[in-house]
C-alpha cells in the first residue's frame, strides 16, 4: 500500500534528508492542510509577501494559495469562496443550485492543483519523493497533471504529464510553457474515456525507479485533501448562503466522478448536513450507471473504471449527462450571438450571463446534473444543492470553435442559440439517473475488483475493506499526523514564514 500514501512516518531517510537540503536551498515552506482548510490561519508574514507575488508565476509562496478562499484576482483572501448562483430564469428549478468556482486557484485556473498538493506533500514529509533524483510523473486527462507540473516546477524537479492525445489544444500550450523538457509531455491515445491507456502507459514508466507515479485515482491524499479542504469550504459557502434561512436544507452534494477526489467533500457535506451525494459521469459512457463504455467530450471526467478512492458506498445517486449539451452549452455560454439570446430572449440577468465564462465543460456537467437532481427530487426554493466549477472556458477556446463546427455547420446565430437553450438546457429531465439501492452500490463497488485487484495489484483485503465506511472515517485520522509531520520539515528545513 505504499503507493497509495497512507505512510506516517519517514520511510527512507536517505530521500527525507536530500529533500529538505533542496527545500533550504530553493526557499519552499509546505502549507499545512489545515492551513489550506482555513487561509487565515496561513503566517500574516506570508500573506502580505504573497503581494507581490503573481498568481501564475512557479513561486513557492504559490503553495499557499492552493485553497478555495482566493478571490477573482487570485491575490487575496475572501472570508466566503467565490461563487455562481444560477437563477431559475436559467435553470428551470426552483432549487437554489451553486457552483463554487475552481479557476480562482493558481497557475492552472483549476483546483486540480489541490489534488496534486494533497497527493504529493504525503510523499515529501515521509522521504518517498527526492526531488533531487527523481521525477515526478502526473497521470491525467488534464487539469490534474498541469497543477502537478506547476508544483513539481515550484519544488525545482522533473515533472512529466501523461494525458490522452486528444484533450484541448489549450492544455497542451500550457504545458509547453510549463516543462522543462517536451519529452515531459506524454501523449496517450485517444481521449477523455481512455484513462486505461494512461495507466498502461504509466506501467511502463515505472520500471524505471527514478520516476515516482502520483496516481490520483488511488492516491488517499487526495480524498483527504477535498473531503478536508474542499468539504470544509462548500460548508462555508452553504452555511453563509443560508444565513437567515432557517427553513433551508442542503439536499445534495454534485460532483463528476473524475478520480473521485473532489467527491471525498460529499461524505464531509453528508456526515454535517446530511446531504445526498450524486456522482455524475458521460452518458455516452454510463460506467457507473450501467457498467457501460464508450468515448465522451466532457474533459475532466476520466471514466471506464472505479476510481480507487470514490467512496461508493456512501453514493446516494449516479446522474449521467450527455457531452453533447455540455458542448453546445459551452457556445451558448461564450459567443456574443448566445449571450444575447439569454439577455433579450429569455431575461437571464445580463451580469450573470458575463460570469458564464467561469464554467468549462465538467463544470457545465456537473450543472446539468444538479438541475436533473432537482427535478428528479422535486425540490424547492429552500433546497440548496452546490457543485463544483472545476476551471473556466479559457481551457476550451477551441473546443468551442469544434463544437460549432461539429453541432452547427460551421455557424452558429440566433436560431441556433434558440436551439441550444430548448434541446441542451430547457429539456434536462430525469433521464439516466439512478438513485442507488445497496445492492447497486454493490455493484459499482464490485465493478473496481477488475481495474484495482487484477490490473493493478491492490491485495483483495485492502479492497475489500473499502466498502465500510467506518474505513473512510478512519483515514481523518492522518491529517493531523500530516501536518504535524510537515510542521516538522518546515522545522528541518529554517525556511522562515
């Protein structure tokens, strides 16, 4: 289990000491998770040094902005973390449904970039990664091996991106930017549904022992990481939501299923509010719903396996949404002739439709699947249900000219627009969902046996012991262990707040 981050203690001394000789050298002080749980408890001497720091920039004291309370800038603190509230102007329900906003987070405009720091940090403080020798790989279909790049670069060694062919031409000039070498870049065939090829490849590249797989399906370091810093900001964002609103409710928790990471603030949300989790996926890769396949465009939501870390058994529901509305609405959102259409024609407010641009294509997802939840659960205007914008449509200016290329001919105007609204958005009804008995759950959990115990050679008891959620619980147990092992590094290190 070593590969999967449950260490809490130094494993290699050796690899301890070199990493804390390069973090004096290079000037890197680690954030604890509880200071990217809660910002202001983050040195008042860091803060006012992160002035003059640029959010993109491969900084150190970037580290300390790897949190949900950024502002639009991305250079100072908010007390609520920043948020769209879509009306039922746009909706068609009177659920309140909330997105909190991913592209506030550095460098990569994406709280990818978390899941990278809670999958790495546990590695750094237990001497398993030597930044001095070994290189960093990030196996991903996008946002999760940028952040990982971003922080590798930061820490001064080799990181390598491994994500399919076939993601957004933005991705890819990002990462040109960021590498150190082209060959760090590794291109995997296929696309958003091919993450079996990713691991084949990541198979390969591990044979050679100067390379350290960071493999975020399976990485308990990024369950601990949302269910901890992200379940704790979207409680924030509700209880400040609902201030004065004694009637109000938490009905549901939306969250693609990608590596299963940002779904861990689910079970944080649940055990506080009570709040149903709904894990979404493709519908033209219905692997949760009905142990389907198939290819998909919604970019961010690898698929045809069960992510090590999903908690299924605590899964209230599986919504699946089609890329084809996810592809449409990303025109409808951010050309001049679909704005428009949603200002004259169906009144949505004018400065809302200018915010529209903060969702990409999982986070257009992830809305689809909260309005499908509200209708599904008949819920009213008391009901909040908040979901995750995972980054923005910077990521996908040309995935918008395919779109049009591909749903329009080459052309999209008014007609068009009208078009968008009726079959992508006005007509999300309740179709491919399943709210789940424990004998679906069982299913899905049974469904991981063949990625996790015959591919990848995770032992039967450890699988098996994933199904009890007092296994869960018991993981929180290693984040106070965590940070005090990073508090001690900081402490090796004399790199001063």
């Amino acid at each position: 289990m070593a590969r999967l981050g449950l260490e809490r203690t130094v494993v290699d001394t050796a690899v301890y000491e070199n990493t804390i000789a390069r973090f004096k050298e290079a000037g890197v002080l680690l954030p604890t998770i509880g200071q990217l749980k809660d910002p202001s408890t983050i040195p008042a001497s860091i803060r006012e040094k992160l002035k003059d720091v640029s959010p993109d920039s491969p900084h150190p004291l970037n580290l300390f902005r790897v949190h949900w309370f950024n502002d639009g800038a991305r250079t100072g603190l908010t007390d609520v973390p920043e948020h769209i509230e879509l009306p039922p102007a746009l909706t068609g329900v009177k659920a309140r449904i909330v997105l909190a906003l991913g592209n506030r987070f550095p460098m990569i405009n994406a709280h990818k970039v978390l899941a990278a720091y809670g999958c790495l940090v546990p590695r750094l403080v237990t001497g398993q990664f030597d930044p001095t020798k070994h290189r960093a790989v990030w196996p991903s279909t996008g946002n999760y091996c940028r952040g990982g790049v971003a922080i590798s670069r930061i820490l001064g060694c080799r990181g390598t991106a491994v994500l399919p062919e076939n993601m957004s031409k933005e991705r890819f000039d990002w990462l040109d930017k960021w590498v150190s070498d082209p060959s760090d870049i590794v291109r995997t065939p296929g696309s958003e549904s091919n993450v079996k090829e990713i691991y084949d490849t990541c198979a390969e590249l591990d044979r050679d022992p100067a390379n350290i797989i960071f493999n975020q399906f399976c990485e308990f370091g990024n369950y601990l990481i949302h269910r901890n810093c992200t379940g704790a900001a979207l409680e924030t964002l509700y209880t400040s939501l609902t201030q004065g609103k004694p009637g109000a409710k938490l009905a549901a928790y939306v969250s693609a299923s990608g590596s299963g990471g940002t779904l861990a603030a689910g079970d944080h949300l649940k055990e506080k509010f009570g709040a149903r989790i709904v894990a979404v996926e493709a519908a033209e890769c219905p692997t949760l719903l009905n142990n389907g396949f198939g290819e998909h465009n919604i970019q961010g939501i690898g698929d045809k396996h069960v992510p090590y870390i999903h908690n299924v058994m605590n899964t209230d529901m599986i919504a699946a949404v089609s890329d084809q509305h996810s592809d449409q609405l990303m025109v409808l959102f951010n050309t001049p002739e679909g704005r428009k259409y949603l200002v004259e024609r169906r009144g949505v407010d004018a400065a809302l439709v200018e915010r529209l641009s903060n969702f990409g294509l999982s986070s257009l997802c992830n809305m689809l699947a909260a309005i499908k939840t509200a209708r599904y659960y008949g819920l009213g205007e008391d009901d909040v249900i908040i979901t995750v914008a995972t980054d923005g449509a910077a990521m996908y200016g040309s995935e918008i000219d395919k779109a049009i290329g591909r749903y329009f001919g080459g052309r999209f105007d008014a007609v068009n627009a009208g078009e968008c609204w009726g079959q992508s958005l006005a007509a999300t009804t309740t179709d491919h969902l399943l709210e789940l008995t424990h004998i679906e759950r069982q299913r899905i959990f049974n469904l991981g046996y063949f990625t996790w115990v015959e591919q990848q050679g995770v032992s039967l008891e450890d699988f098996t012991a994933r199904a009890r959620q007092s296994f869960w619980d018991g993981l929180q147990d290693l984040v106070p262990a965590w940070d005090a092992m990073i508090a001690e590094f900081n402490a090796r290190t004399g790199v001063k707040a």
